[in-house]
C-alpha cells in the first residue's frame, strides 16, 4: 500500500538512504531555493531542512528530484495503473489475459474517497505569517507556496465529484497584500479553478477555495496531472496512492484531506484582484507582477508533526521535470485514445515545457496518386491544439508516421532533421493569429496573447542538410558569427533588438530581403538570429530554450522569398526565426553570487552536502 501522508513517506526515504537532514541553519530567503535546484542538477536525494530561518516547521525538498524516485514513491501501483491504462488503450486485453487483470477491481475502488468526521489536519491552527517564508528567486515579489494543491468546487454541482485539484501558485505575503489576511491566487488560462470561478461569478455567488499542503505525495502529482474532463483528481491521487483519500468533511465547509500537512481555508474576493508576482518561473524568466484574485484567508490549519514540502522552478531542467517525464511514462500510451491518428506528442522541457510541441501522426489521406503532402496531419494538429494544455502550444511540429515508422519525437535531433529535410515553405507552415499562449510566456502581443504555428512534415526527402558553413556565406552589416546549431540550422548573431511589440521588425525584414534565391544562406532551411549564436550553438538545451522562448510565431517568423498566396503565408528560402531578446520581454532567472557562495560552504568538506555537490 501507498504511504498514508508525508511522514511515513518521509521516513521511508530516509531509511532507503534517498533522503538526507539539514541541521545547520539556512535561510528560506534565496538559499533554501538555490540549495533544492544545486541538488537536483546532480541527482541528488530528497532534502529535509530541519532548521529553516524563522520558521517552526520544517521544509522538504527534491522530493521528485529524480525520475528514479518518483517511481519509488509509487511502487505499489504502478503495475495497477498500466493494466488500466492498456485496458483503454486494448480492451480486448480483458479477453485476451483475464487473470492479468484480476489485480485491477481493488485498484479501481480506490478511486472513491472516504469521508471521515475529522482528521490529524484539524488538529491545530497558525496564521500565514508562520508558514515557512519560501522566495526562490531574488526579484520575486514575495514568499510563495511552490507546491500547492489549490482545491475548488462547481458552485452549481457542489461536492468532490464535480471538484478540481491545481496546481496554481500562492503569493504568501509582499505587495498591497493583507499579511495574514489575504493571499494572491495566480491561475492561468485554461485551468479547471477558472471554470469554477467564472461559474461562481456569473451565479452571484462566493468560490470556496482550499489550499492543500503535503499530505501524501500522490495529491501532489495528481494536483498536476492532465486528467480528462470529468474525472477528480482526487480520485485519481487514490488510484496513484494505493488507498482511498480520507477528506474530513465538517458541516456547512469543503472537505480538507484528513492527512494533509496543512491546509488554507478561504474565499476568493468578488470585487478585488491585486498585483501578484513577480516570480521566477519555469520558463526561465520572470512572470511579471499583474493583477489576480485575492483569496481572504479565515482558516490556516496544520497537523501534528507537519512537513512543509516546496520546490524552485526556473529554466528548465528543473524538479518539474521529473512531473513531467512521469506523466508521460503513465499517460502516453493514451494520447492515440484521445486524438485517433496521433502516435505520440512530446511537450519539450527544455524549450519550456509549452512553447514547443512535436507530434507524430498518421497521414492517409489521398492514398493513391499524386505527391504525398501534410492534409490528415493538419487535422490531426488542430485536434492536438484544442486538447487542455497542449493548446497552450506555440510551436507545433508534425510528422507523418509513414515516412519513417521508427521516427521517435522524443529524439529531438533526428525529429528536426527529419521535418527539415522534408518541410517545403511555401506550403507547410500555418500560423493561427490573434490567439492565446501561456500566461507565463511574454514572447506574445499583451499577456496571454500571442500566435502558434503548425509546421507540418510529410513526403520523400527534399533536401540534404549542411552540417557546416558553405563557402562564400556573407551576412549584412550588423549580423555576425553564423554557426551550425544542428544539421539544416544555422545561428546568427543579430544587433539588439530596439523595436516593442509590432508586427514586423524593419531591421529583420531588410535582412530576409538581402538574400537571393542562390544565396548559400538558403542550403539551410532554418535561419534562427539571436543575441549570441556562439551560446545557441553550444548545446542543444540553449539551442531549444532561447529560439522557441523568445519568439511569437506571427510576429517573429520571416523568410527568403516571403509573400502571400491565397493568404497563405510561405517563403522560397530560408524560414528566419527572430529569437533575439525583444524589450517586452521578461528578464532571465540570475543567480544571486552571494547565495550561490553559501551554497558551496555546504559542499565543502564537513558540510552537510560534502560529495553531494
């Protein structure tokens, strides 16, 4: 059976040597944030820091630090969640091995909660000022709850089966917050709290919210899963944890999982929003300080013994990595049940996570006769952008199967090749314009607005690659130090971008314009300008995350040959992406030097992480 709450979870680490106790003094200020990320970068244990500066309770990090632990945390189940899974995907393998699947009627009772009367998470209460302070990054707005599990119900279809578990931000304290009285909710677009909350404006009525913290590790991840519409997710944390949920249920209040660390009880205020961040976040950058809801706390309630369990995002690879690889290990083999014709999606980490998708599919339309040509995937990409997040996506690129049975998105380097030395300009590339991206994401036109592309693959090999500079390659005044990024890609160093938010950059216009139809520039179908191609070039991490988190789509991409056709946007050349850093954009996460110090003293020999970093 799955662990009951954090402690045994907890305890259960340390014993399997997964986990280490940080006595000496740290501060949640910076250095308990920079110590989590220098951890994880190494693969290191789970860390439980048992003296956080100013603060009662103690603090867990790196508990997902690697994939390898997360499997561990969810041993018992695992088996039981496959054979579901390929229930979905196979019923048939019902028929086929009945005995195999004996295993999965207890499994799936799991999935009802159980209310109880109360539960170890009443046992006490605190005010929001004695929550362990977390600030990550050094421009953040203020302490945040990293790992929150933010729990709304349907005010028209009140109860746990109509309810949703997210994974949305908290501002603690800082800006024009009330200190223990009000707290900054952030939730992006397209999330389930937004559904709840719109309903609940729109009945005249007050939402209900609370802030789950800890607890057993399965309510974390299934706060972050991408479950199909209909189905809680704390009926799936049961499923994940091996064991019905407990929720304490009191009369007239929402239920509160009865083995949770800690839990805020609030209502978000109908006639407020406040400026909440900034905060660094995932993407690499700061999410800017904009305005949100305001939940008016009445309640912080802790159990006995509570753990406080936090991460740090920024560029990626982060612990919300591991979400993600594990995510994809427990629902990839549904995405062919949920877009028939798709075989695989892989939503890039590195470029963001949103920003870049890459999907293979099936192309059978017009079997017979005439040229092979991207038509079922273009189907199959517009189903892909209106799934949930995925249609978050600015960049989608789509192959067909056919061309290359073997192909696999998630080998990022032969997936490029393999569009690249297939994509004609003229035709593959459809823009949808006016529309939105992630919240997160400052590349677009205002906040949440922005472009996406589809740039869809299929047919013989157009093309060979360079995988070197050609001879006599000259750049116009200004641009500089081309490099190969990766075969058919070449980096460009450009001058710094002046021009705001606007359709098109007359700077970059004059410089697709210089090249002929014969130019050597044009042997790479993929031009990229940058603020310095020599780290663009250096690994394929900075290659994904600068171009794909530094570019809108509709406003950024131009070409050699560019014009209209029908509408329809190509070029005959190079396809260009300006991924300089614009002025409208957010800042990058920087280290703190003096922070960073600290944490190698912890390193150094007689300290706590000595031979771990």
């Amino acid at each position: 059976m799955g662990y009951r709450n954090l402690r045994e979870c907890v305890d259960d680490l340390a014993s399997s040597g997964a986990l280490i106790r940080i006595e000496r003094e740290v501060d949640p200020d910076l250095e308990v944030g920079a110590i989590q990320r220098r951890v994880y970068q190494v693969g290191g244990p789970a860390l439980l820091f048992s003296n956080a500066r100013g603060c009662r309770f103690p603090m867990l990090g790196n508990l997902f630090g690697t994939l390898e632990r997360a499997r561990f945390l969810f041993r018992d189940t695992l088996d039981d969640i496959q054979r579901l899974v390929e229930l979905k995907v196979n019923p048939a393998a019902l028929l086929q091995h009945p005995l195999g699947f004996l295993g999965t009627v207890p499994a799936a009772l799991h999935l009802l909660p159980r209310k109880v009367g109360n539960g170890p998470i009443l046992s006490h209460t605190t005010t929001i000022d004695q929550l362990p302070q977390l600030k990550s990054w050094p421009a953040d707005g203020g302490p945040f709850i990293t790992l929150p599990q933010v729990y709304s119900e349907s005010v028209e279809r009140p109860g746990w089966r109509h309810s949703n578990l997210g994974m949305y931000r908290v501002q603690l304290a800082g800006n024009r917050y009330r200190l223990n009285e009000e707290i900054g909710l952030h939730y992006q677009l397209h999330r389930g709290i937004g559904v709840h909350h719109a309903e609940a404006l729109a009945a005249g009525m007050p939402l209900k919210v609370n802030i789950f913290v800890g607890g057993p590790p399965a309510l974390t991840v299934a706060a972050v899963m991408p479950l199909p519409e209909g189905m809680p997710e704390l009926s799936f944390a049961g499923l994940l944890g091996g064991r019905r949920i407990e929720l304490a249920c009191r009369p007239g209040e929402m239920p509160i999982p009865a083995e949770a660390d800690f839990c805020i009880s609030g209502t978000i205020d109908p006639d407020r929003t406040l400026p909440e961040g900034p905060f660094g976040d995932h993407l690499g950058y700061y999410s800017l300080a904009h305005d949100f809801p305001v939940l008016r706390v009445e309640k912080v309630w802790h159990r006995d013994g509570a753990i406080w369990p936090f991460t740090t995002v920024g560029r990626p690879p982060q612990e919300d990595t591991t979400f993600g690889a594990f995510i994809h290990e427990l629902t990839g083999p549904l995405i062919p049940t949920v877009v028939p014709g798709v075989h695989a999606v892989h939503a890039v980490d590195a470029a963001g996570v949103h920003p870049l998708l890459l999907a293979i599919g099936s192309e059978r339309y017009l079997p017979y006769g005439g040229e092979r040509e991207p038509r079922e995937l273009l189907t199959l990409a517009n189903a892909i952008l209106g799934q949930g997040q995925l249609s978050l996506a600015k960049y989608l690129f789509i192959s067909a199967r056919e061309d290359n049975p073997g192909l696999d998105c998630h080998d990022i380097p032969t997936f490029f090749r393999h569009v690249l030395e297939r994509a004609d300009w003229r035709r593959d590339l459809h823009f949808q314009t006016q529309t939105t991206i992630d919240t997160l994401d400052y590349s677009g036109t205002a906040l949440n607005r922005g472009s996406k592309v589809v740039i869809a693959a299929a047919g013989p090999k157009r093309r060979e690659l360079p995988t070197e500079l050609p001879a006599g390659l000259r750049l116009p005044d200004g641009f500089r130090d081309p490099r190969v990024s990766l075969p058919g890609v070449l980096a460009v160093s450009g001058p710094p971008c002046a021009a705001s938010r606007g359709c098109e950059d007359p700077a970059m216009a004059a410089f697709a314009a210089s090249f002929a139809p014969d130019d050597p520039l044009n042997r790479f179908p993929l031009v990229v300008l940058v603020d310095d191609s020599e780290f663009v070039s250096r690994t394929l991490n900075n290659f994904l995350w600068v171009v794909f988190t530094r570019s809108n789509p509709a406003t950024d991409i131009y070409g050699v040959g560019s014009g209209a056709v029908c509408k329809h946007w190509g070029c005959s050349g190079a396809l260009i992406i300006d991924a300089r850093t614009k002025p409208h954009h957010a800042p990058p996460l920087v280290d703190d030097p003096g922070i960073e110090r600290r944490v190698d003293e912890l390193g150094a020999p007689g300290g706590p992480l000595h031979g771990i970093i």
